[in-house]
C-alpha cells in the first residue's frame, strides 16, 4: 500500500468525526480563555477594541454594532422617554468635543430644525432641546482639564446627573506647558485625580461617564495655533488617562482614538476628526446607549442577553440527565470490557471444549438487548452535547 492510499484508508467518518469534536473542543477552550482574560463584558469591547475592515467599516472586538439611521436614533430615545429614562447628554471639552457634539445633534434634527446659529463664537457652550423625544443635550466648552470641569462634575453630584457624559481634552493643556513633559504629565494626571471620586458617584447614580482617549495629530497640517501639539505629548496625556480612570468609575474610550488614528489622512486641518471618523464614533454612543432597550438582531455590543426561559432550563437539565447518563454508561461499558477481556483469556479453552459438544445457537439470541439501549443513552448524549454548543454559541 503506498502513502497516499494509507492516507486515504484513514479519511473516515469516524476519523472525521474526531476531528470535528476536537475543532469544537479548541474553539470552546479558546474562546473560554479569551472571556477568562478580557471578560464579557461587551460594552468594554465596544469602546475599547475594533479595527477597521476592507471596505473602511469600523469592527469592534467580539460584537456587532447596529447602524442607527435618524429614524432608529429617534425610536430608541422615543421609547426611553416613555419608559421614564432621562435622554440628557453633556458633551464637555475642547474642539473636538464641540464637533462630537454637533454631529451627535444631527442625528436627531428633523429638517434642519434646532441646529445652532452660525453666528455662535466657538468658545460658547450649546445646548440642543427636543420636547417630543424630551432630548437635552448639551456642549459645555472646557478646554483644559482643570477646576471649570471637576466643578461641572460635582455640581452634577448633588443635582440632575445626565444620563451620559462624554469629556475629554488636551490640545490646551499641552500648549499651556510649553512642550515640558514632566509638568504636562504631572498637572494633567492630578486632574484626572480629581475626577475620579466624582466619576464614582455618578456612575452609583446611574449615569455613564466616557473619557475620550486623544487622536494623534497629523503634525504638517495643523493650523497655526496649534503648531505646539506634538503626538508623543498627546501619548502622554493618554497614559495619564489610562494609569488614573483604569480602576473608575469611568470608561476608557480607547475605539475612539483607534478610529482616528485609521482615518488620520483624512482629517480636514491634522486636528479635528474626519466625517468618516464621526460618524463611526456616534454609531458607538448610539450602541452603547440604546442596544441594551431596543431589540435589533444585528446589533449584539452592550447588549444583555434574554433570560434563560423555562422551557430552556428544563431542556437543559434533561440534556445534562442524557449526558451524564450516557458518559456514565460508556464508562462502565469500558471497565467490563477489560475486566471481561481478561476473564476470557482463563476460560477460552473451557467455552471452545463446550462449542465442540453442544449444537450451535442462534447467532440471533446471543445480540444482548443491553446494546440497544446502549447506544440509544450514547446518541442522546452526543445530540445533547452538540444542541449545547449551539445554545453556548447562540449566547
């Protein structure tokens, strides 16, 4: 027999079903060790990790994000207002903030109603009411990270907390500090201090609260007052970030500088973010806001799953009836089956002494009735075993 007909003598169905309980049994174990690592939390995977695809979509890490059109935007914040919950967003920072807010409007502006006067100075804090969906946004112009803003924060201690909050800043730290590290970094890691016991308390209140990690900067392009940026400055102020809101209340939204950082070619003055870049970081506030209350097939980040119904629960629990009993049932098979090996090895000669002075049998009446049931526990078994795994999968 040559090599390739060994090869193929050995491609059967039982080698192939082998095979595929060992790729079953890798799959599991890795994914299980990756939700051991990372969590499963899919909210933190949203606004943490992704990349972009072939054709420029953002794809977050181990969820589907919905894209919400205006109308799916206005249903979601239609029905939380019916339900009771507060539709009041604050967006405070610095000029990116500003354009995050004025693109988070647009994605509820009927006609171009409520848009705000071109005649508004940049520096100005905005605010955006919608009465039938009871919407109150609000742009709150905080360009460094210092007592204005941890001010606004306590202030939503003890009053109305929104219900989402999105801050950042660092273009006017940085060039406050005259490119000199050691202070920026200092200065910069003590505001955040600051934040944090604030952070916790409106997190406690039911608010969520994003600190936007910086894009880098495309440093030939940037306008004249803000020649000063430097990208290893920008890191810098993201570490701070990082090292102090880790173990917060807060949410580090790290997708959103990777979103930048994909598209930096794109942005208009080396600053500010790029239509395609907003529009990826308004869909990850509208997932992260609305998944968990509307009921969109493809959209599974910050998404609770269904409680298990009762029908499930006791269809899981005779599945694992069928398992048990079955891996019960093979094991035993296989401790007789050596015990009755070497029994048999004793007594072979007395059983071909008494075939030789007895009439053959039936072969028909030796076949036990212990097989049949047998291998129907066994085919239970591995039904039940492969209907778990979709069920696992499904979750």
């Amino acid at each position: 027999m040559t090599a390739a007909e060994h090869f193929i003598s050995l491609i059967t169905v039982a080698s192939a079903k082998k095979l595929a309980t060992a790729l079953v049994a890798c799959f599991v174990l890795y994914h299980g060790l990756i939700h051991l690592i990372y969590g499963s939390d899919s909210c933190k995977w949203l606004l943490e990790e992704g990349r972009y695809k072939g054709d420029k979509e953002w794809q977050p890490y181990g969820c589907m994000m919905h894209h919400y059109t205006q109308t799916d935007s206005r249903r979601c914040l239609r029905y939380l207002a019916f339900m009771g919950h507060k539709n009041h967003f604050v967006f405070t920072g610095d000029e990116r903030i500003r354009q995050l807010y004025k693109s988070f409007v647009l994605q509820f502006v009927v006609n171009g109603k409520g848009s705000d006067p071109a005649d508004v100075p940049p520096t100005s804090d905005l605010n955006f009411h919608d009465a039938q969906l009871r919407l109150n946004v609000q742009f709150l112009w905080r360009p460094r990270l210092d007592s204005s803003m941890i001010t606004d924060f306590r202030n939503w201690m003890t009053g109305e907390a929104p219900a989402m909050i999105v801050a950042g800043c660092a273009a006017g730290d940085i060039l406050s500090h005259n490119a000199s590290s050691s202070r920026l970094y200092t200065e910069y890691s003590n505001g955040l201090v600051r934040l944090v016991q604030p952070a916790d308390a409106l997190v406690k209140r039911g608010s969520e609260f994003l600190w936007m990690m910086q894009d880098p900067v495309l440093k030939e392009n940037l306008p004249a007052h803000l020649t000063g940026l430097d990208n290893k400055q920008i890191n810098l102020c993201n570490r701070a970030a990082y090292e102090v809101l880790l173990h917060s209340g807060a949410h580090l939204w790290e997708s959103s500088r990777l979103i930048g950082q994909g598209v930096l070619e794109q942005s208009p003055d080396g600053y500010l973010a790029s239509p395609s870049s907003l529009r990826h970081k308004i869909q990850i506030l509208l997932n992260t806001h609305c998944n968990d209350h509307m009921n969109f097939g493809d959209g599974t980040c910050c998404s609770s799953p269904e409680p298990a119904t009762t029908l499930q629960l006791v269809t899981l629990a005779a599945m694992a009836v069928c398992v048990v009993t079955g891996g019960g049932y093979w094991l035993l098979r296989k401790i007789f089956h050596k015990t009755e090996v070497l029994y048999s090895r004793v007594v072979t000669q007395e059983v071909e002494a008494a075939d030789e002075t007895h009439e053959p049998e039936d072969p028909r009446e030796e076949i036990p009735q212990a097989n049949d049931f047998y291998s129907l526990i066994t085919s239970l078994a591995i039904f039940s075993c492969i209907l778990g795994y979709f069920y696992l999968c499904d979750r």
